[in-house]
C-alpha cells in the first residue's frame, strides 16, 4: 500500500503532484526574478 | 462526535493500492491557499486609495486572520482529531472561501469593517482548521518520517504566498484597484481557492488501523515517541513540557518576524547606496524575495533533517544559531553584504522550520493519538508572537527613527532582544523531557513490552 500498485493510481499521484507543482513553480520563478536586483549594486 | 456520509473518517480509510505519496498533495492543495494569508500586503495600498483604510485598518484583516487561525486551531483541534481530515478540509475550505466572498461584496459596497470580518474573522476560522487539518494524518502515513511529512505541508503554508503575491497583483491588474476591481479580485479568488482545495478534499484518505509502512515492518522501528501511553490534549496541556515548546515556537517566531516584519527598510538601512532610488527598491524587494524563499525551503529541509538528527538537536540549531545569527548582524553591521545575506537566510530558514518541525516534536513527546488537537492549542504561541515580535521591532525602530538615528543602529536594541528571547528559548528546550507515564501506567507498559518482546523472541 505504500508505492502506487496500479497504471490509474500512477496516474494519480502524478496528476495530484502536477496540481500543486505547477503553481508552486510560478510562484518560485516569479520570486526568483527579483533576486538578481539584489546583486546588481 | 462523528460526521457523517461523505465527510466521515469511515469514507476516507485507504483501499488498498493506494500510495501515501497521495497524501502530501492532499495537504498542500489547503496549505498553498490557506497560505496566501502572508501576502496580504499587496492589497493594502489599494485598500488605502480605494477605501481610504488607514495602515492600521489595512493590516487589521492579516493581523486578525492570524490571531483567529491560533484560537480557531486551539479550539477546534480535538474536533479535527475527531471528524477526520476531510471533514475539516472541507470545512477549512468552505470558511477561507466564504470569507474571500465576502471580503468581496465588502469592497463592492465600500466598508472596510466588512473586509475585516470576511477576511480576517471567517477567513481566519478556515485558516486555523485548515493548517492543522492534514498534520496528524500526514504523520500516521509516514511514521518513518514525521519531519519530512509535515515538512511538505507547512512549507506550502510559506509557498502559498509565494504564489498569491504575483497572482493577486496580476489580478489587480486585469480588473483594477476601484471598488468594483477589488471585489473581482476578492471573488476570482475564492473561486479558484474553492476548487484548488477540493482537490485535497477529495484526496486525502487514512491509513488502515494498524497499517505501516513497508520500510518500517522490514527494516527499522518507528522513531521513538512519548513513553507510555499517548496522551489526550487536555493531558498534554497539563504538563510543563507542553508549555517549555509552547515558549520556544512563540519566540522563535518573534525572532524570525524581527527581520521578516521590516524586511524591506532594513536592507535600505544597511546597505542605502545603490545606483539610483529605483535599483535601491528593486534591491530591497530582492532581498524581501529571498527571505520569502528561504522561509519555505527551511520549513521541508530542516524538517526533514530532524528525522535524522532528533526534533530537540534541531531547536538546539534554530535557537543557538538564530542567536549568533541575529549578533554577527549587531557586531557586524553592514560591513559585508554576504555575510549579512546569509546570516539573514539562516535566520529565515530557522523561522520557517520552527513551524515545521514542531508537530513530529509534539509527537515524540505525547503520541500519535490526539497529536492534531495538541498542536492546535500550541499554535496560540504563534498568535502571540504575531502581536508581540511586530510590536517589538516596530516599536524600537520608530522610536530610534524618531531621535534621528540612521543606518543599522536603528534596530541595535530590537536585534539585541531577540538574542535574549533566542538564548530564553534555548534554555526551555533544554529542559524538555519526554513525559514520564504514571507508575501504575509505566509497570502496564512495560509488562507489554515484556509480553511482546518474549512473543518476539519466541516466534
């Protein structure tokens, strides 16, 4: 029960990660934009 | 005290097939919108052209939002144990959304007071529910590794602003910052909340009563936790261990608020030459950035370093090195630029993983039992500390900003009370013991242990 065991449940667990990745990810690179500002003086 | 149908804990027990690794999404689809709460402050300009709110109005909805997420946790905490994980991401979700509305129909109509209720009392109630929502269940389906599942979690509540700050701007930007374009914002938001969260709704499950996982049936017991039997949150409250963490989450939080707080004009302060005015805010907004990511990566990093290393060696790091950390800043000043960047992404690193690591610490110390309800009622620490860590550092630097004192000697005193508050807290970590169970309950225990040990050898 700990691993997916099935092709849908597989399916699943990539799709739910996608679910929360993805804005995870825009918030990250919309953050990580303004970082080089910093070292720019 | 059961819910029923859909909402029940008996509804949401995992078949089997079904793979932990669908929890941590579960979790994070409440955390990352529960935790755009920390970007508040991109309405609060609209909110002062548009309603005319002054500063203290326009924080009034943050700053009851996290005063009501710590009531809310304490006081629905053994509720959530009891309903199950879905029932309280429903009803987190149902709350923060509701309370988005009507933070919207308030901006349509123009009254700020609305605005405060929706967003920061209802908003609030759904914020407390919500963080608590997926903490014990995380832990019962890694009881290998308690740290790294709360881990995923609690970073989201840090990564959710990270996502809301540019969203809720572009926002603003489609519909306006008028009344009718802050109700717009408000709706679409708890629109899009409303569905991102019913995913985590619909995904969460329970483990089976006595499932564990593969890796800890062949290879290594769970990872100690309370002696004796667990214990109830009104069990736990009563011992002095409950509230020596109960000191060391609410000053860890002042510390790390003393730099997150005034992030912005404490970098102008210590390092003002730039170019132009414009490369000096684009600096200063960096550097607010790079706090923002170095609180969430601290929360799953340090977190699920503690797996490894023990919950109290990693509050030994959060607190001893926070307080080196916060005087390397008063010794050194500004007189090295990346000495002083990562002395502060240290500090907001520890920060964040305070938050993170608390929950497998509660764990240790009382049990898997009712270990959502105990940290409930522990989080009125960080209630406290998002009044006191703001007064303490706004109110030392105003009152030096006012006898003309420039530079990073501005914030001399309020860095130097952290350093106590760090050093207090570190004291009270020390002190923590696992809770020893009553007699009559240690010999029961430990003819158990005996039981299960013979049982062990025999077969």
């Amino acid at each position: 029960m700990s691993e997916p065991s099935s092709p849908s449940n597989k399916v699943l667990g990539v799709l739910s990660w996608l679910w929360v990745g993805v804005p995870f990810t825009y918030g990250v690179y919309e953050l990580a934009v303004k970082i080089p500002a910093l070292f720019a003086n | 005290m059961q819910s029923v149908g859909f909402l029940s804990r008996d509804r949401i027990v995992a078949d089997v097939g079904w793979s932990r690794w669908l929890v941590p999404p579960a979790a994070l689809s409440i955390h990352l919108a529960i935790g755009s709460v920390y970007a508040w402050s991109v309405f609060k300009l609209p909110l002062h052209e548009t309603l005319k709110a002054s500063g203290l109005q326009s924080a009034l909805p943050f700053t009851f939002g996290i005063v009501i997420l710590g009531i809310s946790a304490a006081v629905f905490g053994t509720a959530v144990e009891k309903r199950g994980p879905r029932w309280a991401m429903f009803v987190a979700a149902t709350c923060f959304c509701s309370g988005l509305c009507v933070a919207a129909f308030a901006a349509e109509i123009g009254q700020m007071w609305l605005i405060i209720v929706g967003y920061g009392v209802i908003g609030g109630i759904g914020l407390g529910i919500g963080y608590i929502s997926p903490v014990s269940t995380l832990m019962k389906w890694f009881p290998d590794r308690p740290g790294m599942a709360t881990g995923f979690a609690i970073m989201g509540f840090g990564g959710g602003a990270l996502i809301a700050s540019p969203w809720s701007s572009q926002l603003m930007k489609w519909f306006g910052t008028d009344r009718q374009g802050l109700a717009a914002t408000f709706l679409a938001m708890g629109a899009v909340y409303a569905v991102f969260m019913t995913v985590g709704v619909l995904l969460v499950r329970l483990p089976p009563p006595e499932w564990e996982p593969a890796v800890v049936r062949t290879a290594a017991p769970k990872s100690p936790h309370a002696a004796g039997p667990d214990r109830t949150a009104n069990e736990a409250i009563k011992t002095p261990q409950f509230w020596l963490l109960w000191v060391v989450l609410c000053f860890n939080v002042t510390a790390g608020i003393g730099i997150l707080e005034r992030a912005a004009p404490i970098y102008r302060d210590y390092f003002p030459h730039a170019p132009s005015k414009a490369a000096l805010t684009a600096a200063a907004a960096g550097f607010v950035a790079m706090l923002s990511l170095a609180n969430s990566l601290g929360r799953i990093i340090w977190s699920s370093a503690s797996d490894a290393v023990g919950r109290k060696n990693m509050y030994r790091l959060y607190l001893g090195v926070g307080a080196v950390g916060y005087l390397v800043l008063i010794v050194a000043q500004n007189a090295s630029k990346p000495l002083f960047l990562v002395v502060c992404i240290l500090l907001l690193s520890f920060y964040g993983a305070g938050f993170a690591t608390v929950p497998a610490y509660l764990r240790d110390l009382f049990g898997y039992q009712e270990v959502g309800a105990i940290h409930g009622r522990l989080l009125t620490a960080w209630s406290t500390a998002g009044v006191l860590g703001p007064v303490i550092v706004n109110a030392i630097a105003d009152n030096r900003i006012a006898a003309g004192v420039v530079g990073p000697d501005r914030y001399r005193w309020s860095f130097a009370i952290m350093v106590v508050l760090l050093l207090i807290a570190l004291a009270c970590n020390e002190l923590i013991r696992t809770p020893q169970p009553p007699i009559s309950v240690a010999a029961e225990t430990d003819a158990r242990k005996s039981a299960t040990v013979s049982a062990v050898e025999e077969g």
